[in-house]
C-alpha cells in the first residue's frame, strides 16, 4: 500500500511502532514504510510532536535503526522533557490530593494523570497538560476552598454565580508558577448537559479503585468506567473521523494493560445505561481495526449490534457535527436540558450573564458601554447561524 499524501505514510509509520508494544509484528510494517518516509523523515517528527506522542515514539523506536539519528535525539528530547513536566505535575497532584484527603473529599483521578503510571511503564511516556480530578457535586464548594488555600484560582469568570454548578462539568484552575501548575475540578464527566443530567455518576464513584499514584495510594476509575470515560470524552470532546492519536492509543493502551480484568457483559450494559454506545463502537471498532487492540470479536459483534436511544444518537450528532455555531450550540444545550425551569435559568444565565463575566469576557472599562454589549453578544451567536466555514 503507497501513500500518496507524505502525512498519511507518516500517520501510518507512527501507529504501527506505537502499537508495537502489545503487536509486535507491527515494527515490521513500520520499517516496510521507510522507503515512503525516507525523502521526509522530519514529517513523522513533527506529526508526533503535534499529536503529543513524541515520547511514545521514542519508546517504539530507539536504537532500532528506523528514524535518522537527529530525528530519534528530537523525539528522545520529547521524552525527558515530558518526564519532567509529569514529576512536577505529579507533585502537585500528590499535594492537592492529600490537602483534599484532609478535609474528607474523596476524589477520583481522570485522564493523563491516572494513566501515566498505571497503563503506562514510565512516567515520561504519557504527556500531561495538565491535571484532572473528579469530586463529588456536593463537595465542589469545599474542594474550591481547600485548593485555594494551595494557591490555585479560576482562570475565568463564571457567567453568574452558581452557574457553573448548574450547567458544567468543571471549573479550570492554575496555580501560579514558575511552573504554573494546571488543574481542572471535575464534578461530572462530560462537558455535555444531557449527560451532566443522566450520567449515572454513583456507578463510577462505586467501581473506582485504588492505585499508587504519585506519592500515595489515589481512587482511578475501573477499567469498564474508564473505557467508557476515555471513549466517550474521545467522540464527545474531540469529534469523530479524524485522527487523535494519543486519545486512540490511550483506549488501546488501557485494553492491551487491562484485558485480562474487563468484564465486557458489564462494559456493554453500562455502555446502554450511560448512553454512551455510539462513543464505544466507534472508538472500540478504530483501535481494533487500525491499532490491534485486544477486543475480543464476540464482544465487538455484541456491541454493534446494539441500538443506540434517539436522544444519544442525535446528542452525539450535534456534538461531532462539522460546524456548530453558537446559536445553534445554545439551542441544542437548551433542548437537551430535563424540565423548563431548568431551562429557562440557563436561558437566562446565557442570554444575561453578570456584569462581572461581560467585562471579564468583552473587556469593558466604562460602565455605561455595559448595556450595549448585551445586544453584541446575542448578534455574535446569532451572525453564526448564518455565515459560512
């Protein structure tokens, strides 16, 4: 197979080293594409650094003779550096999570922290922008003021008090550097009210479990839960069709580590009762088809026969369209929320939202411009219904 598009040898010469840690017969595609790749070599390093899977390839690919020596010391560059921004994360993720252990706020550890040092071998290989954690709703308040005290503050400002809560999933925090540490406080899973209303959250909180983490033992989801967590913020967050590497090799990776202990009855009933079966065939049938995750074909089949409700398959439709101007993300964010108080709050909150978040967000410095920007913001949502891509 010849690649016309110099990018899509690349794209195929990465995954298939990528996947060679649980496919080893992959290396050897992998070297079948040199030939493709050799007049542009530099191309599989820039692509690896744009999907931050740099330090992976380095691992795939060191003292293996398949990438010229100044692109292996670029990508074996990728990798101390990301080790060291992951230690320092994992610091400060280590002392957030004990302040918050202090006060009594269970707290479970999603995305790249959970990962770097459960599914992955070294710390250096999975990079972390930042750190996630999810809480409970109720301590949402408390968890706010117990990383205030460490230093950490909104990098925004909510569009009216209490609003955040209602309508989101997370607040996104810093704490000031050299280096400044991110930190997004979960409350719910995704960043979509249908799910912020239905997700059963107490099925995730109920099947976490406890690995050593950074300098402590910390609560990360199952492996049912967090495939679901991983697929579902992959299609729902990131659109379908196109290739997000490191979110692929994520799911991948998760089934190659975890294969022996997945319950796959358990997945595909949960995948119906979250509404996440779209998420899951989806990604499950493109790393089984394109990485060689370990998806065993009668649960694949079991999972593509299943029928995903209206409400999940015109929810993820809306998520993963091509364009979704702001009016029309407002009306479907609108539609999608259970009963009209409910609605109309959040009506009111988007179309009025405090005079604090309009001068935080349109950068007002006199108080009687105020009142004009309120019509300004409606015509920008509205001006998107209407212009071109």
């Amino acid at each position: 197979m010849v690649d016309r598009d110099p990018r899509d040898a690349a794209l195929r010469f990465i995954r298939l080293c990528l996947r060679s840690r649980w496919d080893p017969p992959a290396l050897d595609g992998a070297r079948a594409l040199l030939t493709q790749l050799a007049p542009n070599a530099h191309a599989v390093c820039e692509l690896a650094r744009r999907e931050r899977v740099g330090p992976l390839l380095y691992d795939a690919v060191r003292k293996k003779d398949l990438l010229p020596a100044e692109v292996e010391a670029a990508l074996r560059q990728s990798y101390y550096l990301t080790a060291a921004c992951n230690l320092r994360l994992f610091e400060a993720l280590d002392q957030a999570l004990r302040a918050l252990a202090a006060r009594g706020i269970e707290v479970i550890v999603l995305k790249g922290a959970a990962l770097a040092q459960t599914v992955y071998p070294s710390v250096g290989l999975r990079p972390m922008g930042d750190l996630d954690v999810l809480v409970r709703p109720a301590s949402v308040p408390a968890a706010r003021e117990v990383l205030a005290e460490l230093g950490y503050h909104a990098t925004g400002v909510e569009v009216r008090p209490g609003s955040d809560l209602a309508f989101e999933s997370e607040v996104c925090l810093v704490r000031p550097g050299p280096p400044a540490v991110p930190l997004e406080l979960h409350w719910s899973l995704f960043d979509v009210p249908h799910y912020q209303q239905t997700l059963p959250l107490s099925w995730f909180w109920a099947t976490a479990q406890t690995v050593p983490l950074g300098g402590g033992p910390a609560l990360v989801l199952g492996p049912e839960a967090l495939l679901l967590h991983l697929c579902g913020h992959l299609v729902l967050h990131h659109g379908s069709g196109e290739a997000a590497l490191l979110w692929e090799h994520d799911v991948a990776a998760v089934l190659a580590h975890d294969q022996p202990a997945i319950d796959w009855p358990l997945l595909l009933r949960q995948a119906e009762e979250c509404a996440l079966v779209l998420p899951l065939q989806e990604v499950l049938g493109r790393v089984a088809a394109e990485w060689a995750a370990p998806v065993p074909p009668d649960a694949l089949a079991q999972l593509n026969a299943l029928t995903p409700g209206n409400v999940e398959a015109q929810t993820v439709a809306q998520r993963t369209a091509a364009r979704r101007p702001v009016a029309r993300r407002f009306w479907n964010d609108l539609a999608s929320l259970h009963g009209w108080r409910a609605r109309l709050r959040y009506a009111w909150i988007q179309l009025f939202p405090a005079p604090a978040y309009m001068r935080h967000r349109y950068g007002i410095t006199r108080a009687w411009l105020l009142p004009l920007y309120y019509p300004y913001r409606w015509s920008i949502g509205l001006r998107g219904l209407w212009s071109r891509r």
